[in-house]
C-alpha cells in the first residue's frame, strides 16, 4: 500500500490546518495497520517528479524530488520475514542516495 496519498506538503502547507487534520491526513495509509498491531515496513521507491534525463539539471532541481515510499505488511509475527523482503526490494529499487555536504 502507498505510505502517504501525496508527496510530502511544504511547511506553509502543512501548518495552515490543525495537527489532527494534518496526522488524519498524512497518516491515512499507515494508521489502520498500527491499530491493528500487524508489521509494516516503509521502503522509499523513487522521488516525485523524478526523472533520469532531468536529474541535475535546472529543470530537474524545480522538481519537489521527494520520497515516495510503498508500505509492505504482513501477518502477526512475520517482522523477520518483512524485513528481509524491504531488503530485498531495497537492493533492487535504483533509489537516489542522499550525499551530505559539509
């Protein structure tokens, strides 16, 4: 299942509407599986908007470029089992890695 309906909303965005409109909004796709006590995994797949022949270019940095992520759940008790599958699509998924500059 999607982690989120949309990207990520900017600050502004996200501050214009109370803390529980915002939690109901953005936590839809995760808080039923929390309820339910069952393991979830969150896996990032690409970025919004993202796009190779675009990537470092003037017309790719105008792009938000922000984690979309799919929710991978499983029965009671399969914690190890779902992990190992996250891994799994995690060293397949061409995923841009984060460099941090000083």
């Amino acid at each position: 299942t999607p982690v989120t309906l949309t990207d990520a909303p900017s600050f502004a965005d996200f501050t214009a509407q109370d803390n529980r409109t915002q939690t109901a909004k953005q936590d839809h796709c995760t808080q039923p599986v929390n309820l339910a006590g069952l393991p979830a995994v969150t896996v990032p797949i690409c970025l919004s908007g993202y796009n190779r022949t675009t990537a470092g270019s003037e017309e790719g940095a105008k792009r938000r470029s922000l984690p979309l992520s799919v929710q991978l759940i499983g029965p009671y008790g399969s914690d190890k089992k779902l992990l190992r599958i996250a891994r799994w699509i995690e060293e397949r998924v061409d995923f841009p890695t984060l460099v941090l500059c000083d």
